[in-house]
C-alpha cells in the first residue's frame, strides 16, 4: 500500500499540480463542499496564503498511508495534516508534527473537549487541535420501538421482534477495517473488558470479557444482522438504515444530520450503545483535527489557517452542514453530550496502527468463519503483546 501512496504523493509534485506557494493539506472527500467553502473564506481573508486541498480517499487508513508516505519520502509534503484522533501518538513519535502546546491560549484550553485535547496530545504536549469530536451511539426507529435497548439482551430481542423481510434488526460495520475496531471497542467496554492499557502496554483480549464481546457479535449475523454485514462500511449501513431497512443502527453523530432529510425523517431517534447487566455504556472516541508538519517550511502560516479551521464559527458550519460535532464544549448540542461525556480514548500508543490491524485480522476471521472466537482473541492476544514487547 506504501509503494502506491508514495506514487500519488509523487503525483502531486509534478509540474501545476501545486499552486506556487500553496500550502498543501490532504483532506476526505469533501462531499457537501463545505470544506471548499471554509477554505475560500479563508483565502478571502489571507490572500496571500493559498492553500491546496487534495481529496483522497474515503477510507481513513489509506489516507494514513498516504500521509505517512509522504513523511517517509524525506522531502517536503502536506503543510498541513488532517488528523485522526489514533494517528497522533504514531505522528508526534515518528517526529512529523510540530508541538503546538505553546501556541493554545488558556481560552482554547478551557473550552475544548478534554478528551479531543488528550487524544491531540503526545508525552503531555499538543500536536493536533481538534476540530470536532465523534462517538459511537445507537440509532433506532421511534415509530417501531416502544423503549430503546439498554442492554445486549434488549437489543438482541427487540432487533428479532420488530425485523422482518424487508428491514433487518441491528446494523453495524464488519469490514475489516478501522471501523471494525470502533464497533468491537463498544461491545468489549460494554462487557466490562479492555483492550490494551496504554500506560503499562498491558493486553487483555484474551479475558472472559472479550470473547462475550465477540461472540456477541458473531452470533447477530444472519439473524438479526444481515449476512454481509462484515463487508460494510458507514455509508453502507447509513444508506439501508435511512432508507427504512432497518431497526437499529451503530454510527456516529454525523448520520443526524443527513437521517432528517431521508424518508425515515421524523421516525428516528438515538441512545448511548447498549451494555451488559451491571456494566456501563461506552462509545467510541472519534474526531478530527489539524496538525502542522514538521517539514513545512511555513509554520507561521500553516498555523495560522490551523487556527482559522479549529475556530468557532467554522465548527458551527460544520454541524450545521456536515452534522459534525464541534470539539468545543459550549458548542456540542445539549442532546449528544451524555454520549460524549461517555467516550473513551483507543490507546495512544505509537503502535496503534499494527495493533488494530492485528485485532481487525482477528476479529473479521472469527466474524467470516474459522477460528473460533476464543482462538481468535488468543492469537490476537499473543500477537499484540509480542508487538508490544510482552511476549512472555
């Protein structure tokens, strides 16, 4: 995957691919072009900073590759990074992101998210400024179901009553990717398991917990879950649950936005993911922000339009045309914050991208068939703590 990041990263230095004096920043699809429309406001205000928006691809581990390709090429690349929540500790190590600790007013400070600050931050000093914050929730059809889930159990029955041929019970993302992780972290933590603890590298995939988790999983395709869930992605399950073939849904916040302009608009609702008895909700901790290069050769300006795109107004524009949730506390809308509150961080650690790859290996065998759920966790297990240095 490398090789071909590196040819695409290639690709943008040829002649005209780079406006003279732009500064570059790889971003998502820009879908809705809002990020388009936020950038031409600040070329408005700072015409002598242009900046060069690249859309790559959907998927957020292909654009890891492509921004660690062009880090690995040893010449200057992107100015600016767009930044996900698990790529900061592996960044800030690697030594490709400035510290802009010193650069956060006490205002900033006190009014982002602590947990988006946390997940931006490297050996207790800042690298990626959040720009909004995600969280796995439950999203259901209030004319269907008469009380939400809160448990495992809930949602397993309710998902079995209310499905028939034309609507399944429960959809989540299976595909062995990072999403696959998110989901899997939701059903572990509402367990009462873990994953990795970051301090102390420790790894628990092996434990009672985990393999409840996984089963749990398992045992909802085919009959509450359709059978090729463990090929879908987002979009896949937001576009069958809005189109009105489904119960239940686990998402982010951004599907709110776009379900209320669908046919099942006015028929929606959402909840914190469900848990097991005695144990307590978890969701998630998603969230992008923007980062400055360690290669640009323009600090002071990429910074400057790091400060813009993190700013207030353009996290309200964010909400309000792309459903994401500001990182700023008194901007996060009343009815996510008990969600929010609840989001919990994957481990900071540099090796977070190995150590999810091996989990997704794991999990979407066991999901797709052989091995059994138990070996499955186990080899995953002995994998990750052999990555870590815990072998024995």
């Amino acid at each position: 995957m490398l090789w071909i990041a590196a040819a695409f990263i290639l690709s943008l230095r040829m002649p005209g691919a780079n406006p003279e004096g732009a500064l570059s920043v790889l971003m998502e699809p820009d879908g809705t072009g809002t990020w388009r429309m936020l950038i031409a406001q600040f070329e408005k205000e700072n015409p002598d900073i242009p900046i060069q928006m690249v859309e790559g691809p959907p998927a957020t581990n292909a654009r890891e590759d492509l921004y660690a390709a062009s880090f690995l090429s040893g010449k200057a690349g992107f100015d600016i990074v767009y930044c996900d929540v698990v790529w900061t500790a592996k960044f800030a190590a690697a030594g490709w992101l400035r510290d802009l600790t010193d650069r956060l007013s006490r205002q900033d400070l006190n009014d982002f998210l602590p947990q988006e600050l946390e997940a931006g931050s490297y050996k207790g000093r800042v690298y990626r400024i959040p720009a909004f914050t995600d969280a796995g929730m439950l999203y259901y059809r209030k004319d269907l179901v008469e009380s939400p889930p809160v448990t495992f159990d809930d949602l397993e029955r309710q998902a079995q009553q209310l499905q028939n041929r034309n609507r399944w019970g429960f959809l989540w993302q299976g595909k062995q990717y990072e999403g696959l992780t998110t989901v899997f972290l939701e059903i572990l933590w509402g367990f009462g398991g873990e994953w990795i603890d970051a301090k102390t590298k420790q790894v628990y995939l092996d434990s009672r917990e985990a393999v409840k988790a996984l089963e749990f999983l398992k045992k909802t395709i085919g009959t509450i879950s359709p059978p090729a869930v463990t090929s879908y992605i987002e979009e896949d399950t937001r576009t069958l649950f809005q189109a009105g073939r489904a119960v239940f849904l686990r998402n982010w916040p951004y599907v709110w936005t776009l379900v209320r302009e669908s046919p099942v608009k006015d028929k929606v609702a959402f909840v914190p993911m469900v848990h097991a008895p005695g144990e307590s909700s978890a969701a998630t901790l998603g969230g992008w922000g923007f980062a400055v290069s360690e290669t640009s050769s323009r600090v002071e300006d990429a910074w400057k339009f790091v400060k813009f795109i993190t700013g207030t107004e353009q996290m309200k524009v964010m909400y309000e045309r792309m459903g994401r949730i500001p990182s700023r506390r008194n901007l996060v809308p009343a009815e996510f914050v008990p969600i929010i509150e609840k989001a919990r961080m994957r481990p900071a650690i540099p090796e977070y991208a190995q150590a999810s790859d091996i989990l997704q290996r794991w999990v979407s065998a066991a999901l797709t068939g052989r091995p059994g759920c138990e070996e499955a966790l186990k080899k995953a297990a002995e994998e990750t703590r052999a990555l870590l240095g815990h072998a024995k």
